[in-house]
C-alpha cells in the first residue's frame, strides 16, 4: 500500500487502520474481520494489522514440492 512520506505529521493508527481496509476494498475488510489476533490490543495497532495482511497474503509452502526439490537437487562444483 501506498502512503505519503510527505505528510506534515504522522498520522496516528486510528486513522491508518481505516484507510488501509478502505483502499483494500470490501474483500480485505472481510479478512480484516477473520483474522486471528494474539491480544485484543493489536486489532488497534497499524504495525500489527500490516504484518497480519502479510501473512494472509504470504503464499503458502507446498512441503511435498520443496521435498522434491532437495532430493532431485544435484551437487554442483563448490557445494
């Protein structure tokens, strides 16, 4: 997401938080509402939020594939 580095002041959570679900659509709000929270504190805090969406949105590891990859691997001059 987008944010300005030329604001006069930082912005406070309260109001990052909003403009981030807001940007993101219907569908992030909906995500937003599903995530899992450590503390009820979090919900509030935009560092929080940010490092939640980026798990979400981190594509999963496929264990079966990365398996594949460490034993179909062939040792190359300097390994």
């Amino acid at each position: 997401m987008f944010r300005s580095k030329r604001s006069r002041y930082k912005k406070s959570d309260a109001v990052k938080i909003p403009n981030l679900l807001h940007k993101g659509g219907e569908r992030m709000i909906t995500i937003y509402n599903a995530l899992q929270w450590d503390n009820d504190e979090d919900v509030n805090k935009y560092d929080k939020v940010k490092k939640q969406f980026s798990r979400y949105f981190e594509p999963r590891k496929t264990v079966t594939y990365l398996r594949y990859q460490f034993f179909t691997r062939s040792q190359k001059e300097g390994d």
